[in-house]
C-alpha cells in the first residue's frame, strides 16, 4: 500500500512539472505624441519619470514589450507597447508618400516586464524527462532493494 503512495506522489510530482502559471507581461504602454502624458513616453525614459509598466492583460496572447522610435501615425515619436508577436530589432529608413525626409525609424522587442531581462525558468520536456528518469531510479533504488 506504501508502495502505490510513492507512486502516486511520484506522479503528481511529474504532473507539477508539466503544468506553466499564467502570467501576464507588464510593459511601458504609452505614445509620445499622447496629450495625456507628452513629455513621459520619450524614447529614453528616465528616472524621475511618472510612468510605470502595465499589465498586457489586454492583448490576447502577449508574451513581448515593443519599443517603436521614427515614424509611427503619421506623425514621429515614440510608440511603447504590449506585443503577442515578435517584431524583432531592426531599423530601417523609411519614406512615405508626400514625405520629403527619410526618416530612420527603429523597433526593439523585449521578453522582461518593463523590457528589464529577467531570468525565468520555464519547464521544458527535456526538464520533465530528466525529472522522471531521476525519480523512477530514485524510487527503485529506495524500494526495490
């Protein structure tokens, strides 16, 4: 009876691994060309600054924050905000009709809250593999002597 506990546990304990925790991301989410906040969401954001990460609740299936400086809406700044793609780090020079300028506009996608790397350990199945086999010789090391 001992034996189908352990098992039991075992197994549990496997499934544990298997399992993510939802999260959300939080990023920056803001438009420097915003009446409501103008001068905060620059294409540098200081230390005295008001504005904090928010939750990307919002975006279905958001996993990135994306930083975007040139020419966005018509118009140049800089555009911060929840991503459920990857769009890479690129710049390139833009020109759209009726512009007489090129502008250089650049995007930079992150993976941390507040794009601020963080390590994070996320199961994989050669972590669950590696789990198991340990546990299996684990237990009939233990109880098959």
């Amino acid at each position: 009876m001992a034996t189908a506990g352990y098992c039991i546990g075992t197994l549990l304990l496997i499934l544990s691994l298997l399992t993510k925790t939802g999260y959300s991301i939080r990023c920056y989410q803001c438009k420097s060309i915003s009446a409501k906040n103008p001068f905060q969401c620059n294409e540098f954001l200081t230390s005295d600054m008001d504005l904090q990460p928010g939750s990307c609740d919002d975006v279905y299936g958001a996993q990135y924050c994306v930083k975007h400086v040139g020419r966005f809406e018509g118009g140049i700044g800089t555009k911060r905000f929840c991503s459920a793609v990857d769009l890479g780090n690129y710049c390139d020079y833009v020109r759209q009709p009726g512009d007489k300028l090129t502008y250089r506009t650049c995007v930079y996608t992150c993976t941390g809250d507040g794009c601020n790397p963080a390590t994070s350990f996320v199961p994989n199945a050669t972590h669950t593999w590696i789990t198991s086999v340990g546990l299996l010789v684990a237990w009939r090391m233990l109880f098959h002597r």
